[in-house]
C-alpha cells in the first residue's frame, strides 16, 4: 500500500480477510511480529482517533486477529475521525508493510 495512495480508513486498509488482496495491494504481508515502532505508531493512530471524537480499542498487535475489531472500518464516528489522522494511518501502513 502506498502512502497517501491507498483508500479508507486504517481499519479497512489493515483488517482485511483475503489474504491474496492484502498481499496484491501491499506486494507483502505485514511484517510479523510487529515492531515496537510500528505499535508506537498504532497508539499513537488510536490517541489521534480518540481526540477527534471516537474510542478505538486498544490495537490487538498480538499477530493473531485483526489489528482492530471487524467492521470498525463501517462505524460513521470512526470514519470521520480517521480523515484526522491520515498521517499516522499512513507511517503505520509503512512500518507495518514496508511500503512506501
């Protein structure tokens, strides 16, 4: 997934139960386990969320599971607040997938 290249919400672009559509956008899988900058990042994606008006649960970065709960990507609230933080969405997809 490309930075700024990609559409929907962080949500929808990480949580996705095809595997072979995740790998065609993103050309890999996430990189497992996750690092510490990458789950720095995903905090600090649901800090940003909650400050514009939604409560993400707490990223799951066990490396089994979706990051966020299904769905999330469909909830209004969740969506508005994402269009806040697509910095962040962005630099987690990177860390996360390795992609520019």
């Amino acid at each position: 997934m490309r930075a700024g290249g990609g559409s929907g919400t962080l949500a929808s672009r990480i949580h996705n139960a095809d595997y072979r559509t995740v790998l065609k956008d993103c050309g890999r899988p996430p990189r497992l386990p996750l690092s510490a900058t990458a789950i720095t990042i995903l905090h600090a994606y649901t800090t940003c969320i909650a400050e514009h008006g939604y409560k993400l649960p707490t990223p799951n970065t066990s490396g089994n599971g979706p990051v966020f709960p299904a769905g999330t990507d469909r909830i209004r609230g969740y969506r508005t607040a994402a269009k806040s933080c697509i910095s962040i969405s962005d630099a987690a997809l990177r860390t996360m997938y390795g992609a520019a």
